[in-house]
C-alpha cells in the first residue's frame, strides 16, 4: 500500500538509522500510530545518556530526526538510540565511524 502521509501507520516502529555507520550524519526513522509523548533517548555503549533528540508531544504519523556527529560531539564508538512512546518501546544500535 501507498501511505500518503495522511495516514498514521498501523504499528508503532523505530527503523535502523541510515547510513549506518555513519559520520557526520545519520537519520533515524519512526512511525507512531496514536498521538501522544515521544523520548528519542541517545546512549553510549555504557548506557550513559549521551542526548535528547526529541522529547514532546507529537502526532500520530511518521517522522525522521536528522542526526549530526557536529552537534552533540560524538566520538567514534558504538551508541544505542531508544524510541519511548505510550507503552512502545524499542533500542537500535547505531556506529560512528570517524
């Protein structure tokens, strides 16, 4: 089927980011079905939370953060992204190659 936008998907889902690995830039891909608060937490390989990508209300739809290595000075290493949105949860590991 064709998704036109208009249409909130009919699951939850946080896709792998692409490119992967990546330098300097990365987007992360995810799909809400309701509307309601989202966290897109950044952590590092020892779970320390690196950043806050998104952290607000949003609408039921799809939506792509775009990434940057510039922006939160992230060094080369292995990191782990996690999408919380109602009781949706899912982690994806991500590489920053420099």
């Amino acid at each position: 089927g064709i998704n036109d936008g208009t249409t909130p998907p009919n699951e939850y889902s946080l896709l792998q980011n692409y490119p992967n690995p990546f330098n300097p830039e990365t987007v992360i891909s995810y799909g809400l079905q309701v509307p309601g608060r989202v966290s897109l937490k950044l952590y590092d390989v020892l779970g320390n939370e690196v950043a806050e990508l998104v952290n607000e209300e949003k609408a039921a739809g799809g939506y792509e953060y775009k990434l940057s290595t510039l922006n939160y000075k992230l060094s080369s290493g292995v990191y782990f992204y996690r999408l919380m949105a109602g009781d949706f949860v899912s982690t994806r590991k991500m590489v920053v190659l420099k």
